[in-house]
C-alpha cells in the first residue's frame, strides 16, 4: 500500500527538484568557488552536476575513521537514506560506481597536512584525503549540496584541490565573564569544525570566575565560580554605575570537559585550555587568598571589568598549586599546547611585598617584568618537564621569553614579529587587525552593547597574519591566526553567535585561503549569503549585514540610481523615504531605483534587511543631496 502512495509523490517532485536544480546553478556558475568557505587552494568547474539520490551508494575503505563516521551520521540527521559500503569487505562485482561517493583514506601518494581531493562528476563524487584531510574535503562537499527535497542532492561538477595556508587556526572564547553550558560549547566547536577551524582556545579562568573542576582544591569552584553581582552597562565611561545584584555562577566538572575534549576531536579541533596567571586571577585568590602577597586582605570574585591589582605572588606556595592544577589539566586535556595567560599583570602587589623585593635580590633579578619572566619561566619548565608546551599573551616577551614558549600576539602585530624574530612560533590575534570579535561591527549606534573598537567583518577579512617585517625564515614561525572572544558584554549565547557571525568565516578564509586567493567581494557577495541563509533555517542567531548599496553614506549630485543586494539569500529588503525607520510594514525593494533631486534638495533612501527567519539588520541610512 505504502509504495503505491509514494510513487506518484516521487514524481509529482521531479520538476520541483530541477527548478531548485536551476535556480542553484545560476548562482553556482558565476562564482569561482562554488560557494565553498573558506575558498579552497585551486577549483577547476566542470560541467553539469552529480545528484545524489536515495540510490546512491557511499563507498568507503575506513568505515571507523572518525571523519567518515561523521559524513555518515550528518547524511542521517539531514534525512539521507543512503546506503554505506565498506569496500574491502563487499564484493566489487556486487556494485558499481556510477552514482556513488567514493572517501578514501588509502590511496596512494602525498598531499599536504589538511590536504584533500575532490572530483566530482555526473556519475561519481571522490573525495581523497588523510585524517583532518578527508573530513575537510566532507566539509567541503556538505556545501556544495544543494536542494531542498530530503533525501536527495545536487553537486556541481569540480575538481578540487585544497590545503590550509597555517597549521593553526584558531577561536578563542571567554567563558570567564560570562558563562556558557557545554551544549553551547558543542555548536560553537560545530561552527569552528565547518569553516575548518581546527583549533578552540577556552579562556577557562579569569577575575570575574574560575570556570573549571580541579578535584585537588575545590573552593576554585566552590568559591571562585560565584560572583555575587554584575556591573551594568560599560565597566567605564559608561552612563551607570549600578550593578544587578543578582548573583551570577558556573563552572564545568571535568567529566563534563572530557566529554566536550571528545566532541571536537571527533571534529578534528583542538582544545588550548587557559588557566590565567599571574594577573587576571582574582577568583583564584579570593578562593585562596594565600595565592596573593597580601593573605590578610580580604577578596571578592570580580564584579566588574578591567584589571585587577590583585596577583598571584610568587612563592613556593602558589607554585605548589599551580602545579598541581596544572597536571590535573594536562591530564584531562591531551594537546600539545597549555595556555597560561601572562597578560595585563599590573607589578603594584609585586612592588609592595617584602617577600618579592627579597625573591628579586636572591634570584639576581632586575625589576619586576623580570620577576614576570621568571614566573612564566618556571611554569613554563614545569610544562615541559610533562612534555608539553606553553602558549602565553605577549607580555610574555617582557623582561625575556620563555625558551620553548609560542606567543599569542594580541597588542597589535609587534609582539607577534619580535617572537618570530627570536625564533619563536606565534599566532596572530591582534585587535587592532579586526580579530576582536568583542569589538563592535559597524559605527551605528544601533549595534548591542559592546567594548567598543571596531572590527566590521572586511577588516577582519583584510588581516594578513606575515607581518612584511619578517623574512622568509622569521615568516614560517607565524603558526597561524586566532579571533578572540571576550565577554565582559556578551552576557547571552545569541549574543556570542551575533558577535562571531559573519566574522567566523572571514577569519576562516585569512586562516586557509592562499593570499592570492582571497576576494571579498566574491567572498561577501555571492558566497556568504547562502551561507547565512542556511544558518537562519537552522536557528543560529547571526549579525544580518545590511544590503550590498545600502550602506550608510552621504551622496552628493541630482541624479542617482540605487542598485541593491540583500547580504542574506531569501531575505527582503524593505525602504522608507519619509525619514522614518523602515520596517516589513514599508515598500520591498524589487529592484534598481532611480532618484532626482531639486536644488538644494536631499532625500533619505533607507532600508533594512529582514531574512525568511525574521533576523533583521540595522537600518541603513543613505543620504543624497544637491
Ligand atoms: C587580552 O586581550 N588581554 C589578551
């Protein structure tokens, strides 16, 4: 019965599909890189398209590899039905390759650390690659599926060749300031995963909160993760100096950390835990005031942003703790890298302790960076000596690197340029090179709350993580490029997804786009839009770009013709001329406008974008006058 329901549905589908079939190629065809972010090392289109259909076979040489387990539970959530081989074990007589996707991981010869192939023709999609490799090509091809039929796909015709530009490319989310559950971890390592990001820096421990279990003192958590009120609005400057009084508090137990360690590994990212010293730590010290060179003062977790004066004192003590909160964190987190923080450590504690003045002069050190380079040094000693390496911020050159330590250059490129001079790896992240992402998007008022700056998403795009200070030598100790999360003023997970999207794919595109290949008009204009499309039907809250030609500005002269397109696929542009904020009351924007102006006249042609899930831009104000 069932079967005879379903034949006429199947094909009263058919014309559907090849309309959406067209309706994808049209746009496919005028972009070089079929939609694929970040843009792949060399696509070659080819003509037509492969479609996947529930009869196609999906034929693999690794069925436990992790990449071909995930291609295969995203073909099942998506609503595919195929059926998956294992290709040693069947005979090959029993099937045929054409309407298949072959992924292999045992073929023969090279390809680049991340590297992957990708053919695609009518009859057959391969997809070769090793490890990350293989999962990226997946990647790849995830996007390049189109069609809104479950079940069923279109593919369009290519051969790819692709590699990432640096080893390391990285997000970094404060989880300090403001508190996020693992599930919100997981779709932000989704996120990371999709735009080939392989690597998630977890700012686990700050002044405001220490967000991570360690079994061996539990007052971190059991103190340092409370604060009992926050303040509102700007830290400074600000118009308010009242605080919420509601008490804010989380932390993740180590159980709850491995089972996250295992989800982006799957995905083929890597966690860099940070644990912060000697600044940034007074949630450790109000737990442990003995950490601090003033035991007899009184703390309280931060309830406020900036820095704090009050630092971890180097005695034996603290070093004893460190330590040991270290080795529990090097055994739940298997990465070669352990960040531990060394920025923004104001010296006044340092400067007033008896203790530290006695340190310096038994251990023949100058001042008091000095003593910040010799505390990193030993911590640095003691990751080591359990074989692994320290990443630091870089105020860590200050008064003498660390031997083996990588810098996270964030003040500006300087840092960054100095460490690889000295031979030493770096990843960029500098905030003035638009990889903030706690900066502000555009200069209208309208944007949410944020610490201010300004990263809009083509600065972010611009960055280009060699320094033209470095030669060619100095230029390969520059690892990769990283964009920071800080939440101070991200107080909701919507928020975190607002400030990182669209950036997150900018950034993925500095992080493994040759140089000469990256285009941001292509990259904006005919790719980003159907990717925050798809993010819209899937409930991912993004920032909405206003239209391309809407921008703010002022246009002097008589006559002009506005010609817009809106940043998200499907979504509307509606416009006002009287003056007044538009809104999905007003006229729709169907196409190109044509306007004259009297002497001395002007005119205020203003939209906003409104996409199919009801996100909506700011509203954009062009002004012509004459
Ligand atoms: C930093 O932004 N303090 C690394």
């Amino acid at each position: 019965m069932n079967t005879t329901i379903q034949i006429p549905n199947y094909k009263f589908r058919i014309p559907i599909i090849i309309l959406l079939f067209l309706a994808f190629t049209s746009t496919a065809q005028s972009d070089p890189n079929l939609g694929i972010i970040p843009a792949p090392v060399s696509v070659n289109k080819g003509k037509g398209e492969f479609r996947l259909t529930p009869e196609t076979l999906i034929l693999v040489d690794s069925p436990s590899n992790k990449a071909i387990h995930f291609f295969t539970e995203y073909l099942k959530k998506a609503g595919y039905i195929n059926t998956v081989l294992d290709v040693n074990t069947v005979d090959k007589k029993k099937y045929s390759l054409k309407n298949s996707i072959t992924l292999s991981l045992n073929f023969k010869g090279d390809l680049p650390a991340e590297g992957y192939r990708l053919s695609v023709t009518e009859n057959q999609v391969i997809i070769e690659g090793r490890g990350a490799g293989m999962f990226y090509g997946i990647q790849s091809l995830i996007q390049m599926m189109h069609g809104t039929n479950p079940g069923y796909a279109a593919i369009p015709c290519a051969t790819i060749k692709d590699y990432p530009r640096f080893s390391y490319r990285g997000m970094h989310l404060d989880v300090a300031r403001h508190f996020y559950d693992t599930a919100f971890v997981k779709k932000y390592i989704d996120m990371l995963a999709a735009y080939k990001i392989n690597s998630f820096h977890w700012h686990l421990t700050d002044d405001q909160g220490w967000r991570i279990e360690i079994r061996k003192y539990p007052k971190l958590t059991e103190v340092g993760s409370k604060r009992a009120q926050t303040k509102i609005g700007r830290a400074t400057g600000g118009d308010s100096t009242s605080y919420d009084n509601m008490p804010y508090e989380g932390f993740y137990t180590q159980d709850q950390i491995a089972d996250v360690i295992r989800y982006a590994s799957d995905r083929y990212v890597q966690i860099i835990p940070e644990i912060e010293m000697p600044g940034h730590s007074l949630a450790a010290i109000t737990a442990y005031p003995e950490l601090s060179c003033d035991p007899s003062k009184t703390y309280k977790v931060g309830e406020t942003w900036g820095v704090s004066n009050d630092v971890l004192c180097p005695t034996n003590e603290t070093f004893k703790m460190l330590d040991d909160i270290l080795l529990e964190v090097m055994e739940l987190f298997p990465g070669k890298y352990i960040h531990i923080g060394g920025d923004e450590c104001p010296k006044i504690a340092w400067k007033k302790s008896e203790f530290c003045r006695s340190l310096m002069s038994e251990q023949n050190i100058n001042d008091e960076n000095g003593l910040q380079s010799w505390f990193i040094g030993k911590i640095e000693k003691y990751v080591n000596s359990q074989g692994r390496n320290i990443i630091g911020w870089d105020e860590i050159l200050e008064g003498g690197l660390a031997p083996n330590a990588t810098v996270m250059s964030w003040r500006g490129d300087k840092g960054g340029i100095a460490a690889a001079q000295l031979g030493h790896d770096v990843i960029m992240t500098p905030g003035s090179g638009g990889l903030y992402f706690d900066h502000a998007q555009s200069k209208s008022p309208q944007e949410p709350l944020s610490i201010g700056g300004y990263a809009p998403l083509e600065k972010t795009y611009a960055y280009n993580p060699v320094p033209s200070a470095l030669n060619a030598e100095q230029a390969k100790h520059v690892i990769g490029v990283q964009a920071n999360v800080w939440t101070e003023y991200i107080t909701t997970t919507a928020k975190v997804e607002y400030a990182v999207l669209p950036r997150l794919m900018a950034l993925a595109e500095v992080g493994w786009t040759p140089a000469n290949g990256k285009d941001f008009t292509n990259f904006s204009q005919q790719r980003l839009p159907r990717h925050l499309a798809r993010l819209d039907a899937t409930g991912t809250n993004f920032r909405v770009p206003v239209a391309y030609g809407a921008e703010d500005t002022t246009l002097s002269g008589s006559h002009f013709t506005i010609k817009l397109t809106p940043a998200v696929e499907g979504a509307k542009i509606y416009y006002t001329l009287d003056g007044y904020a538009p809104r999905e009351t007003d006229q729709e924007y169907k196409g190109p406008m044509e306007f004259t102006i009297p002497e001395h006249g002007s005119l205020h042609f203003k939209t906003i974008t409104i996409t199919a899930a009801g996100r909506r831009s700011n509203v954009s104000d062009i002004k012509m006058e004459n």
